[in-house]
C-alpha cells in the first residue's frame, strides 16, 4: 500500500513537472509572439515522458486493482475462519454437555450399583465385584458404607483386596 502511494506521488511530481516544464515554454513562446523554439529532440524526449508516465499510471492502476481483489480474498477468507471457529465452538460446547451429561449417568449408574451391592450378601456381591475392572470396584466400593464395603472386601481374593485397598487408600477412599 506504501508503495502504491509513494508511486503515485512520483508519478504526480513527474506528471506537473511536466505540465510545469510545458507551461513555461508556451509562456516563453507567447510572450515572444511564436511557437515556442524545441527541437524535435525536445519533442521526442517530451513524448517518451508522457509514454512513460501513461505506462506507470497503468502499472500503478493495476496494482491498486491487484490489491483491491487481495482485500476481498482476505475478507472472504476471514469469514470463512470466523464461520469455521463459531462452528467449533458450538461443537465443543455440544461435547462438553454430552461429557457432562455422561458423567452424570455413570455416577448414577454407580451409586445404584453400590446400593444393589450393599444390599447383597457379602459372600454373593464379592465375586460378582471380583470380576469387574478394578477402576468400577474402587468407584462402587467408594460408595459404600464403610462397613458392607469392608465385608465384601474380606470375602474376596486376597490379592484383589489388596489392590483395591492400596487404590483406594491413594484415593482417599473408604
């Protein structure tokens, strides 16, 4: 854009110093009563100025046309980022919500499960549990009271309640 005016100003300082340098001359032959005295060396000169000016008044015309179709690709580019990223955030919130709405149903589901277990024998509940993963164990035994837990934990493989014991214990749990 900088240089898109500097060669604007340029090619205005050449342009009226041209018109300057003519004026003078036609003032110069007026006031002498005739055309002014150029050669056609000075007229060959004069019209390569004005070829040249032409042709850089259309360089420069170019540019700004040039420059013009950039900041429309830019501002079409700049919508599309924005539509893209307002997508993306209406995704993310429907994930956070699903997320949310999945962690309220497992922690539902849990502690059902831990009430249907309190409510079974100990004997009954301790290989049933056995066979879970042990990340739902310790979430179901967290749970529980203190006491149907313990029971439970007592009926069950020896190393098995160890794990669920040193987890739990890192946890906070029971």
């Amino acid at each position: 854009m900088k240089s898109v005016i500097i060669i604007s100003v340029i090619t205005f300082v050449l342009i009226f110093g041209g018109v300057l340098l003519m004026s003078s001359h036609l003032n110069n032959a007026a006031q002498n009563g005739g055309l002014p005295d150029l050669s056609p060396e000075d007229y060959q000169a004069a019209d390569r100025v004005f070829q040249d000016l032409a042709r850089e008044r259309d360089r420069i015309q170019q540019e700004k046309e040039a420059l013009i179709a950039l900041r429309q690709s830019v501002a079409v580019q700049e919508q599309v980022l924005k539509q893209g990223q307002e997508n993306l955030q209406a995704t993310i919130q429907k994930l956070e919500a699903k997320q949310k709405e999945y962690i309220e149903e497992r922690e539902n589901s849990v502690t059902k499960l831990a009430k249907m277990y309190e409510a079974m024998k100990p004997h009954q509940a301790a290989p049933i549990m056995s066979s879970l993963d042990l990340d739902i164990i310790l979430d179901i035994m967290s749970r529980m009271k203190e006491r149907q837990a313990a029971k439970i934990l007592a009926n069950m493989d020896a190393g098995l309640a160890a794990q669920v014991s040193t987890r739990m214990s890192l946890k906070g749990g029971l």
